[in-house]
C-alpha cells in the first residue's frame, strides 16, 4: 500500500538541548484517517511542523505523498496538500477574496467563487479577515486549505478556541472534505478525534506509545454493558454479582463487564424471574478518551 505520511527514525533536538522526538517510526496509508494524539510535550507539534518543511530532523527522514520533505521533489508534494493551521497566520488587512486568491496563486490551481459559494462566505467575500468571527476565519481558512482539492489534509487543531457551534459547523465542513482524502489531525480534543478520525497514533515523551486502528483499540477492550432496573442500583449490582459478573454501581446504573450478546440473555432471564425490573440493557462501546487515558497512563 502506498504511504502519504512516513517518519523513519526521526529525531529532533531544538538548539536548547530539548529532545522532541526520540528516533520515531510511523506511517499513514493512502486514504487513511488518522488523529495524532498526546500529552502536551509529546512531540505532536513538531512532528507537523516538520511535515510542513519548517523544521528538518535531528536525525532520520520524514516523507510526504512519498518525497522527502525538503527534498527536491518535495515542493510538489506540498502542493497536493492542505494544511489548516492552529494559528491562522492570516493578512488581517486582506479581504475574503483576496485572502484564497492568493491561496489559488500559491497552489497554481483552484475556483476562488466555487470556494466562496460551498463555506458560505458570498456576504463576507469583501470583508477583510480582521473584521470576521473566529468561526468565519476557520472557515476560511479551511476553504483555502481546499481550494486545490488537495491528496492530503493536516489538520492542526482546526477547532481550537472555537466556540461549541462553530466547531460544530467546522466539523460538518471537514467531515465532507475528509471524504477520499487522506487527512492527518492533530488535535487535544478527544471527541473530535473520535468523529473524524479512523486510526490513532500516540506520542508520549517524544516516542510512538500506539499506533492502531480505534477499532482494534475497543476489539481489546472487556466488554461492558449498561444494566438498570426500578430496584435501587446497589441491589441490582449484587444481584448481578450473585450470578458470578463484576459489576459496580454508576450514573444510577450498573456496568457489568460481560458481553451483551453471549452473557445478558442468561443474565437477563435469571434476573428477571428473581423479580428484578429491568428496563435497559445496553452494550457499552469505550470512547477514545477512555482508551487515550488507558494507554498513557499504561
């Protein structure tokens, strides 16, 4: 399978002695969806920075869309890509139009009044950023990391200091743009992680700690599930102990760690004619949260 994204043991070491990243290897497919993730310090920031050709390795390669960055093919393949940064970095004295027509001339191709029309921009089209919403800025931001419907998409917190309903908004915009693209997001927001993002990959300290699909991360997870009836929670728990099932009382519920398809027939069966009420019985599936707060803590 061709790779998009390939670290081959890379290091970095900034001029103040600081380690970034300690000789990491990983990669992302052609067409994969992969969050990056981790504690701050992690190295998360300066892995996309030397995707994006302003830093160069210590030690080891970084490639994209199969070139070295910085190499000689590398301004090609930075072409193919759209980057949304955390920081804007936007001319605030330039207007909307201006702003991804200038995107369009550094990219070489691109429709400035398609863009304009898809993120909803027509009634800011002659404002200038400076005058926009923090929402309206990302989204612009994003349109010109689109413009040249790119191969490849970093996403660098492209929800930061958003409120709730713009990130929202932005959401919907990168979920449709994600469609067929390979897309690399960097972000500390689990939840959006979680909605956008197929494969997972975590640093900690500068090192690669997990590097898996989220599907094989739950597939490892004991199974749980989400039990509740009219008796007290605390009853029911015992009840489920009785039967030989941890279980522990929370949110008015009790979780027992069994397997909703193989286990709670049984269960459910021999509850219900000791005269437990039992009103809800659902399979528990772990957020990327949890499994996140697992492994580093691991």
């Amino acid at each position: 399978m061709d790779t998009a994204i390939a670290f081959e043991g890379t290091s970095k070491r900034y001029r103040n002695g600081t380690l970034a990243l300690r000789e990491v290897t990983w990669s992302i497919p052609l067409g994969a969806r992969a969050c990056l993730l981790g504690p701050n310090g992690s190295g998360k920031t300066t892995s996309i920075r030397l995707l994006q050709g302003a830093l160069a390795p210590t030690a080891g390669s970084v490639s994209l869309l199969g070139e070295k960055v910085n190499g000689a093919g590398y301004g090609d393949a930075r072409r193919r890509c759209g980057i949304v940064p955390q920081n804007a970095g936007m001319y605030a004295d330039l207007t909307t139009s201006e702003y991804l027509e200038l995107a369009r001339r550094l990219y070489g191709r691109g429709d400035v009044g398609r863009a304009i029309e898809r993120f909803g921009l027509g009634e800011h089209r002659d404002k200038r950023l400076a005058q926009l919403s923090g929402g309206f800025q990302r989204r612009v931001v994003v349109a010109a990391a689109l413009l040249s419907e790119p191969e490849l998409l970093l996403l660098d917190e492209p929800s930061v200091g958003l409120d709730p309903v713009a990130a929202r908004e932005v959401h919907g915009y990168l979920r449709e743009a994600m469609k067929g693209r390979t897309t690399l997001l960097c972000t500390h927001n689990l939840a959006e992680a979680e909605a956008l993002c197929d494969d997972v990959v975590i640093l900690r300290a500068g090192e690669v700690l997990l590097h898996e699909p989220l599907a094989a991360l739950r597939e490892r997870q004991r199974p749980r599930t989400r039990l509740a009836a009219r008796q007290p929670a605390e009853k029911l728990a015992e009840r489920v102990r009785a039967h030989g099932h941890v279980a522990s009382v929370e949110d008015g519920g009790v979780i027992a760690l069994i397997d909703a398809r193989k286990d709670a027939p049984e269960l459910l069966r021999s509850l219900l004619a000791e005269g437990i009420d039992l009103y809800e019985c659902r399979p528990l599936s772990a957020t990327l949260e949890e499994l996140f707060l697992e492994a580093v803590g691991r």
